[in-house]
C-alpha cells in the first residue's frame, strides 16, 4: 500500500539525513554536494544535498523511487517530499532560538542551560573558551566542562568533562586533501565512566566550517563529495504546486526515527 511504502520512505530520509543536519545547518557557506555512506559491509548509501541559508534539501532514491526531505529551520518546518506521487508530509520542528550560540556566550537562545564562563585556554594548539554548564531534565542535573574553539564556535567543541566521568577529546592529526578541497584531519576520542573509550576521525573544511569526511567506530563512513560553493535557487527549498500533503507516519512527529 502506498502508506507503508512512504512510512518507509519517510523513516530512510530522516534517518540518512540525521547525521549530516547538525553540522551542515551551521555551515557559513551556501552549497551543492553528493553525499555518500559506506557501511562496514561496503554497502554504499548515495544522496544528492543542497544547502541553502539555515535550509537544506536531500535527495535520494530507494528502490527505484525518489525521496526528498527539505528542512527549513527559520520556519521551523520540515516536509517529505515523494515526487512519483506528488505527494508530501509535514511536521513541525523546534522554535529557531532567539539568539545563536557563541564561544563568548555559550547559552545564548538555550532553554534550560546554564553557563558560567572560567577564562580561556589553549587547546589542542588552539584558543578556547572554557564553561561549566549545568543541564536538567526529568529531576536529574548534568554538570560538564567543556572548551568551546573561541574562532569556531560552539559546533567545535575542543575537549568536554562530564560529572558521570565521560569525556571527550579532539586531537589535530594534520592536513590533507580531500576530493580537491583542503581539510584539517582531528581525532575524536570517547571515553565512558569505566575507561572504555572509541575513536572517530573526522576531515574538517575551514571555509565550509562542517566535516566533509568522517569515519566512525564499527567502519562506517560518511563523505560529502562534488562539492560546488554558491548560492542556491529558493525554489529548491519549497514544497512545488501540486502536490497533495498526506499524513505524517506515527513515531515521526517528534524526533526522527533511527534507520
């Protein structure tokens, strides 16, 4: 039934996207980019990405049809596009905040955060801002510290200490080319309560600001390829005429589910 097959289809597009939202609507620069996902089996994902001004667009198809997942985040708006039927869902994200974060103001437009700054360090052979932030949620509070890159923003966090033991470390590799595009290689290193820790790699793109290449724990790796820099038309961030919208599966209203 075409109900299932887009529940399906919504499921792929919020999944495959999840990783690459986070850090692609931070991107200073507008682009265009394949997007290609390799798992540890070898098995390949491919995506086509726009990004636009706080928008993103992600094309991609799945067994034979075409799914489109637009994101809109001034709007607060996301829509899952199925061109063969000309059909769409909708639903609403988070409120964009008021105030976007920043290395000299960590809490800026953030609900529920508090944050003390305790001066500046060099890190990782770069300046940081240091904070001690506090979190709560369902009666229970989070502590950390955490070294915000003071150029970079809170989106490259250099090195975090949480009160249950965890903690996280970037450590510059070098710098390498990656599909013509000049990248800094860090390593990203975990460490659980218990000492047990893992290590992701991860090429990032200076003029971008994102990562364009990452490898995770387990052997999966994510790259944006093809990269073309310019603006891109307004209309590709749209839902176009015609289309009929049609509910939103359940479970998808909310966080998107996991692949």
């Amino acid at each position: 039934m075409i109900k299932t097959r887009s529940s399906t289809l919504c499921s792929l597009a919020l999944g495959f996207a999840a990783v690459l939202s986070a850090q692609t609507s931070l991107a200073r620069e507008q682009f265009s980019a394949e997007v290609v996902q390799r798992g540890p089996d070898g098995k390949t994902t491919t995506a086509r990405m726009y990004v636009g001004d706080k928008r993103m667009r992600t094309e991609m198809t799945h067994q034979g049809q075409q799914v489109v997942r637009i994101t809109d985040e001034t709007r607060g708006v996301e829509w899952i596009l199925f061109p063969d039927q000309k059909t769409y869902m909708e639903r609403q994200l988070g409120a964009e905040p008021a105030a976007e974060p920043t290395a000299e103001d960590l809490c800026a437009g953030l609900q529920g955060v508090t944050c003390r700054k305790l001066g500046e360090e060099t890190v990782a052979g770069r300046p940081a801002v240091k904070w001690e932030t506090s979190v709560s949620h369902q009666g229970k509070t989070m502590n950390s510290t955490q070294w915000v890159d003071k150029e970079r923003g809170p989106a490259f966090i250099l090195r975090q200490e949480a009160s249950d033991g965890q903690t996280m470390e970037r450590e510059l590799v070098g710098k390498e080319t990656v599909d013509g595009r000049q990248t800094e290689k860090w390593k990203i290193v975990m460490t659980q309560p218990g000492g047990h820790s893992v290590t992701t790699s991860e090429w990032y793109d200076p003029e971008l600001k994102i990562a364009v290449k990452q490898e995770f724990p387990g052997g999966m790796v994510s790259e944006i390829k093809d990269i073309r820099v310019g603006k891109q038309p307004d209309q590709m961030f749209s839902v176009p005429a015609g289309y009929q919208r049609i509910s939103m599966p359940q479970g998808a209203q909310g966080q998107p589910p996991q692949p």
